[in-house]
C-alpha cells in the first residue's frame, strides 16, 4: 500500500511540475506576443494613424479654405446685385413654404 501510494505521489508531483512549466512557458509567450504587438504599434500603426490625421487635417483646411472663398465670392455678388440676391432669396422662402405645407 505504501509503494501504491509513493507512486501517487510522484505521479501528483511529475504532474506538478509539468503543470508549473507548462504555466511559466505560457506566461512567456504572452510576454514575448504583448512585446511584439508593442513593436508593431510603434512601427506600424503609430506611424499611420499620424499619417491619416495628417491628410484629415489637410483635407479639412482644403475644404475650409474652399468655403471660404465661395463665401466670399457669394457676398461678393451680393454686393454687386443686390436686388437680384433679394429676389432669390424670396424665391427660395417662397418655394421652402410651399413645400413645408
């Protein structure tokens, strides 16, 4: 009965110890992964996320500057025809409340 049991407890200790090799092996891939995610972070991704905000950021000043000066040509025409800008601004009211209806 004592060898059986000796023999258990080996068994239960081999089965330890493997279990905690097994545990520091998989604690160390995912050290090794959380270590290479980090560098493809910094290498790849990093580096396009601050490209695409680079091109947003030109895209909206583009399109600021493009409404700016349609603005500026629209009060422009404003200023030469203002009879006519009244005019078209009553037409479009007119045609706004007859939709509204």
């Amino acid at each position: 009965m004592s060898s059986t049991t000796d023999r258990v407890s080996s068994l239960s200790d081999k089965a330890a110890d493997k279990a905690s090799a097994a545990l520091g092996t998989a604690e160390e891939q995912i050290a090794r992964l959380r270590m290479q995610v980090e560098s493809l972070m910094k290498e790849r991704v990093t580096p396009a996320v601050t490209a695409a905000a680079g091109r947003a950021e030109s895209a909206v000043h583009t399109a600021s500057d493009a409404v700016r000066h349609s603005a500026e040509a629209v009060t422009g025409k404003v200023r030469e025809e203002p009879l006519l800008a009244v005019l078209i601004a009553a037409g479009i009211g007119f045609l706004l409340g007859r939709a509204m209806r």
